[in-house]
C-alpha cells in the first residue's frame, strides 16, 4: 500500500504560510511511494502579490493577524478580506504549484465522480468536507482497448496530503491535481448527490436564531466565504443585480447579466438566515428586523475592487427576499457613442443639452443607464463658465465642477425640498435625479421659466409619453409647451459576442431583411448589410452575448410637436409629427444596430416589441 512521504515538514498548503512556494505534488510511479514534494519559495506570496499590484501592502498584513487569530490559508484570508478574488489567487497558486485550474467546461460528470468514489470506496460527504473531488478520465479513443484513464483530482487545497493519502490507499497509479474554485467543488458534489444539498449544510444555524445568534453567525468564515464568493462571481460575470430568494428547502441566487436573469447557485435554507445577516450587516442595515423591508447601502471592498453595495429586502413567505446592486466606482464615464448613440442622434443630444433654459427629460426603465447618459451631458457642459447642480438618489459619480446634493427623505431632504433650495444658489444647469410628484414637476417648469436649464429623467415606456407624464402630474399643457426643449428615451439589448458571434448567411439575411419596414429601407439604401448570429462560448457564459448596447429615441421639441401638445394631441400623433420630422423608434434604432451586426432581430423584439409592433411596421 502507498504511503505518504512530506519531504519539507516547514512547508504548508497552498497560501497557509506566505513565506513558502510550493512546487506542488506528484506521485511516483505505480506500486511506489507517493510522494509530495515542496521547495522553498525564494518570495513571499504576499510580495508577489504586491509587487503585482493585487493587493496593498495593508492587505497582506489585516491577511497575517486574521491568520494568527483565526488560522486558515493565508491566501483565502486575502480573499475574505476582499483584497483579492479567488480567481486572482488561483493564477498566481497554479504559477507557484506549477498546477493546472480545473475550467468549468473540463469538469467531470457526476457519474465519473461516482464511479471513482465506489471503486476506492470513499464517500462523497469526506470529499465534500475537503472541497475536493476526484475522477477517472475518459481513456483517449487511440490508447489500448485495456488502458484505463488518468486520474484526476480537483481541490481548493491540492497540496492537502489528505486527499493523495486517500487515494494512495486504494490506487498504484499516478494522481493528476488541479486548482478549483470552491463554487466549481460544490457545484460538482451537488451534482454528484442530488440530496447533498438538502442533507449537508454549513453548520450555520436554522431560522429560529435569534439576533444575537444571527451576528455570530454572520461573522463566520463560512458564511463570509459564501457571500464573498458570491460578490465576486457577480463582478466577474458582469452582473448588475443579484437576488438572493429563499425558498423551503433551498434557497437560490440569481444574477442580471446583461438584463436576463439566470441561476448562479443553490444553498440549503438552513444556511439563509446566516448569509441574509450577513448581507443585512455589510448594508449597514437592523439584522434583527425581518418582518418590515428594508434599504441599505454601503461601500465594500470586493476582488480587490471598492464597490458600492445597495441593499433591498422584502419579507416573504420563507424569509426575506434581497435584491443587492453592485456598483463599481470608476472615474470614467463612457463616450455616448460608446453607449451606442449614432452621430446624428448625438450631435441632438448635445444640442438639447446646451440650450440656455427650458426643460429636456430623458426617459427608460429602471437600470437602462439613463444617469450615465445624463453624466456623459453634464460632463460635455461643465467648461467652468456653467454653475451646475444637481440632486439625485443617491449621487453615483462624483463629477469634479458640479455641485452634488443627495436625497434624505428621512430628514425631509426631497427632490422638491432639493429643486426649491438649489434655485436660491444662482444655478445655470440644474440636475434633478427623477420627477416624480407633481411637485417637484412644477418647480422644475418653474425654474426653467425663469432662465434655467432643468434636466431631469421620467419613468415612461418612450421618450414622448413624457409629454402625457407630466401633464398627469399636473403641469398645465401651455406652460410645457413654453419650456420643453425635447425628450430622448433609451433601453438596452443584450450585444452580440463579438469573440463567437457568426454572419448570417444568405437565406438568414433575406428574412432579416423583409422584416425592415419601407421607411428603414430608404435610410439604409446603399449601406451594405452585416447581420450576425449568436453561437456562444465561455467568454460569453455560452449565451452568444457579452454587453449591451443602447437602443435611443430623441425628439426635439419641433414647432409641430409644440402645436400638438398645446392642441392636447395623445402621444400616438405626437409620435406621428416627430416621426415626419425624422424620428426613430426604438424599434427603428434596434433594427438598424442588428443590421450592422451589433445585436439581433430577436434582442430587438424582446426589448422594443412591447412598445410596438415590429412585425406590422
């Protein structure tokens, strides 16, 4: 039977002790020895790291006394801390091991798993307590008929002589490890043992904690992990909003990427209460309240990245639901044309933004970057001769020259409370997050009659059922038309992968063609055609997606629309005269972005078809 030999008894596992680097196990030769073998590192993992930028010196000590306090690996208390990402820690563990990463698409399927647990006779629940797995691969088709595969094990600690002492006992073969993600090795022993979820938890408690309970258990390495983990899986993926939803038995996290829902991980419900706590505490919210929603919002140290946490849970039948957005703070702001605004549409946007007074509402759902736009403007604006102010809920960038109030509704800071101060401070351009009560819709047509320019947004399916919004909230039909300078409104689909993506072909791109309606084949005569398909690979998460891209609608407010809005024209006419004035939709705009190949007709339905029906146009 093999045995275990460590040949450097100083040495530790992967990221245990930063002064030691590993080369990584092997095992001899079938019916020897196994063997795992160790060298003595020249640098200091955490020295690396810093003189890789990774992380910061601070790092690299908080990481040395959370280890002298609590113990753990060295590199994964980088990663609790959120200096670092798991990711980022296993590239430069696979450079120091001289190991490989398991990919996701090279994991093993669950009856492999199965098959070499029941041949060295060893249960899933050790394997899962180690975070490892083992497996046989598939023999390759050119090896003999008697040629069995190699053997393979994946781990979040590899260098553990656990696991090659495991296998040595029942195996003379040679033993292929591999560096894994701790979610990659939970996945996989769910998937091994359907039950395991439901059977095998994290030991961190059942709905019944009280709040005392429930912060000691927030403030365990298990649950940081979990919730660590899951911060960072968002950041990587791209995410723009994570729901985390308990359920009876489970509970579930969603990620938004790219505006489309889809299940990152499952978690028994014995472990909810710990992981909410924890969320609940990092948001600076009340743990000991679930019955009442709340709202948080803080700023978190994620993957090495400073990232502001906004928080909203809603009490529901089997806990409470959380919807968190993770927002990273960057000090650069997109070109519009990087947004996806054409040249023409630009050069519109800029001009209504540069009118001396008046009112220009952008409009669009929650979440389709209309701030960003309105960043984008306020920063074309701010030139020193302009004083702008705005206020917002909350304030998502700073922009360095413009005046910044944020909401506090608990202190009676509103938007109205906000627009009424803000005029008394010689305003030129004023910025108001959102107009919402009839209000703050009267000071901002107010203000604009007195020689401001007021930009502001408007929750409204199109850019010109602003119009109709805001004579809802009261403003009288005439004092609009006196002040409104144009609407723009956007949303956004879900871009082609420009590393998978494929052109149509020919038949594909006939029928593509037949859907454009007559008016759009006129302003696209001349211009060649460059439809493309979605195929999917790992860069895009196998959708064939990867980004968005802005879909826009920008009307001027032309003499025709002044005209009819004073009539008391529905938006359908007022769409009518923009439309004779060269408007497009966002069904236009959509169709003329899948044209040039940057989405697809079917983005394009999904986003705009519930607006209008681009089928009939």
């Amino acid at each position: 039977m093999a045995t275990i030999r460590q040949r450097s008894p100083e040495a530790g596992l992967p990221g245990v002790d930063p002064r030691i680097s590993p080369t990584g196990p092997s095992v001899e030769e079938p019916g020897e020895a196994v063997t795992i073998r160790f060298a003595s590192a020249h640098r200091r993992l955490g020295e690396i790291l810093v003189d890789r930028g990774m992380v910061r010196p601070a790092d690299v000590a908080n990481a040395l006394t959370l280890q002298a306090q609590n113990g753990g690996l060295f590199g994964l208390n980088l990663v609790r801390l959120g200096a670092l990402s798991e990711a980022q820690l296993l590239e430069v563990l696979s450079e120091q091991l001289g190991l490989a990463i398991l990919a996701p698409e090279d994991s093993p399927m669950p009856d492999q798993v199965s098959a070499l647990l029941a041949e060295i006779r060893s249960p899933l629940s050790w394997w899962a307590e180690r975070e490892a797995v083992a497996w046989r691969e598939a023999a390759p088709e050119d090896a003999p008929d008697a040629a069995p595969g190699r053997i393979l094990c994946a781990a979040v600690q590899p260098l553990d002589p656990l696991l090659a002492e495991r296998l040595g006992q029942s195996l003379n073969e040679p033993v292929t490890f591999l560096l894994a993600q701790r979610a990659l090795i939970e996945g996989l022993t769910q998937d091994v043992d359907a039950d395991h979820a439901a059977t095998v938890d994290l030991g961190l408690g059942g709905a019944g904690a009280d709040a005392a309970r429930l912060r000691e258990l927030a403030q365990e390495a298990p649950t940081i992990d979990f919730v660590n983990a899951v911060f960072a899986e968002a950041l990587t993926r791209r995410a723009s909003d994570v729901h985390v939803e308990p359920f009876e038995d489970r509970f579930l996290v969603r990620m938004r990427i790219d505006g489309v829902l889809s299940t990152a991980r499952a978690a028994p419900r014995a472990n909810f209460d710990a992981v909410c706590s924890r969320i609940k505490l990092l948001s600076g919210m009340d743990i000991g309240e679930r019955r009442l929603p709340q709202d948080g919002r803080q700023s978190i140290r994620v993957s090495g990245q400073e990232v502001d946490l906004r928080v909203s849970t809603l009490p529901c039948s089997w806990g409470e639901s959380i919807v968190l957005r993770l927002l990273g703070k960057t000090s650069r702001l997109p070109e519009l044309r990087e947004l996806g605004v054409g040249a023409e549409q630009e050069r519109t946007l800029i001009g209504l933004a540069e009118q001396p007074n008046g009112v220009f509402l952008i409009t669009g759902p929650t979440g389709s970057g209309k701030t960003t736009t309105i960043y984008r403007l306020l920063t074309h604006l701010n030139d020193g001769e302009r004083k702008i102010i705005t206020v917002e809920d909350p304030v998502e960038l700073d922009l360095p020259g413009v005046i910044q109030v944020r909401v506090r509704s608990d202190i009676g800071l509103t938007f109205a409370a906000g627009l009424r101060s803000i005029l008394r401070q010689d305003p030129d351009v004023i910025m108001v997050g959102e107009i919402r009560d009839p209000e703050t819709a009267r000071i901002a047509v107010q203000a604009a009659l007195t020689g401001h320019l007021v930009i502001s947004t408007v929750h409204t399916n199109s850019a010109l059922a602003a119009v109709p919004r805001l004579l809802d909230l009261g403003v009288e039909n005439y004092l609009l038309a006196d002040v409104l300078r144009g609407v723009a409104g956007q949303r956004l689909v879900r871009r082609l992968c420009t590393d998978c993506s494929r052109p149509s072909t020919p038949e594909e791109a006939e029928l593509h063609e037949a859907a454009l309606p007559d008016y759009l084949k006129v302003v696209v005569a001349g211009v060649a055609a460059n439809w493309h398909e979605p195929v999917g690979c790992s860069k895009c998460g196998q959708s064939g997606f990867r980004g968005r891209v802005g879909l826009y609608e920008v009307a001027p407010a032309t003499p025709g629309i002044l005209a009819g809005l004073r009539s008391g024209a529905e938006e359908d006419r007022l769409t009518e005269m923009a439309r004779a004035d060269g408007f497009l939709s966002f069904g236009d705009d959509g169709l003329l972005k899948a044209r040039r190949g940057e989405t697809t007709l079917s983005e394009v339905y999904r986003v705009a078809g519930a607006v209008e029906d681009l089928d009939d146009a």
